[in-house]
C-alpha cells in the first residue's frame, strides 16, 4: 500500500508535542499510572487529573477527551489498550478499537493533528512489530475516509519502535 503522507514518525517524548490532540495510553481507571500516562499527567498537571476522575474510567478499546491543560498539547485522548495474554483473548482486535476510537473522537472534534504513543506496547506487553503493523494499518484505513485529519504522528520512545513503524509503512 502506498504511504499515506499525512503519517509522520518521530522519536521522543509524546508530551512535547503541540499537536490537537496526544494519545494516552491510559488503563481504565483513567486515574494515572507509569509509562507514557504517569509523563502526560506530570506534564499536564493536576487539572488533568480533577477532569479525569469525572469521567468515570473507559474501558478497553474505547476512548475519552480531555483538556490538554498544561501540556503544549490541545487536548488529551484517553484510550485502553489491552493487556497481551497471548494473542487468544481478542488482543488484536481491542488494539485496533483503540485506534479507531481515538480517531473516531478526533474526527468528531475536527481535530486536525494527533500524536499516537505505541499502546500497549510497555506494561501491557503486546509484541511491538504487531502493534506498530496494526497501528499504520487502522490509521491508513482511516485516512482513506477521511477529509478532516492533516497529521497522524507515531512517536516512539526508542529507535527499535522506530524502525518497526518504517517497515509497516513500507519504508525500508
Ligand atoms: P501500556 O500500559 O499501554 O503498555 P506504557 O506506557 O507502558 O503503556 O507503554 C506504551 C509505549 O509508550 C511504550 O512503547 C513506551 O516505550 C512508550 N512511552 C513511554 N513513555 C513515553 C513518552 N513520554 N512519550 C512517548 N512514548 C512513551
């Protein structure tokens, strides 16, 4: 499939980003946790937290917006990614949920940029080259409808996550 130009990928921290919306990778509570939520409720600061505990949790696959308070970001997606139990609990298939959602939401906004971390690939254990390949996968099918989104970013926390995005994407 041709690469879609609207897709951009970087390496660093998802909470620098001035995009419309980033993506947390948030687990259901919606309360904080480590990872790439404990940065962005650091960043953000306690507003985000105080808007949070109004939300009532999310459950997997789906997706909630917030404020971006003190992050350079507008706003925050909230979505829950699955835990890998190896790959028979319908994994694959709440992981591109979460994608969807999250894009779903940011085109119901008119959101314009957006910033994916790789989700559920820390803690929660999902084989990284499948979520990268099903991340660009959604994303593109996405794009193919829509009219609205200038900017889907994957940001990557190191080069290896990097280097899988290239390959799903046909870079390489
Ligand atoms: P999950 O619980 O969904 O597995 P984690 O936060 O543990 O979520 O990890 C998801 C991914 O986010 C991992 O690939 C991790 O390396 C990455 N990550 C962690 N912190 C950041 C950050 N500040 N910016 C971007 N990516 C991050």
């Amino acid at each position: 499939m041709a690469y879609d130009r609207r897709i951009e990928l970087m390496t660093g921290d998802i909470t620098s980003l001035a995009v419309d919306a980033i993506v947390n990778a948030a687990n259901p509570s919606l309360l904080g946790g480590g990872g790439v939520d404990g940065a962005i409720h650091r960043a953000a600061g306690p507003g985000l937290l105080a808007e949070c505990r109004k939300l009532g949790g999310c459950k997997t696959g789906e997706a909630k917006l917030t404020a971006g308070h003190n992050l350079p970001a507008r706003h925050v997606i909230h979505t829950v990614g699955p835990v890998w139990r190896g790959g028979s609990g319908g994994e694959e298939a709440l992981l591109a949920l979460c994608y969807r959602a999250s894009l779903g939401l940011a085109a119901t906004q008119r959101l314009r940029s957006i910033a994916f971390p790789a989700i559920s690939t820390g803690v929660y254990g999902f084989p990284r080259p499948r979520a990268c390949a099903l991340a660009v996968d959604e994303t593109h099918r996405f794009l193919l409808k829509d009219g609205t989104m200038e900017r889907v970013i994957f940001i990557s926390f190191d080069d290896e996550t990097e280097a899988l995005y290239r390959r799903a994407l046909g870079l390489d």
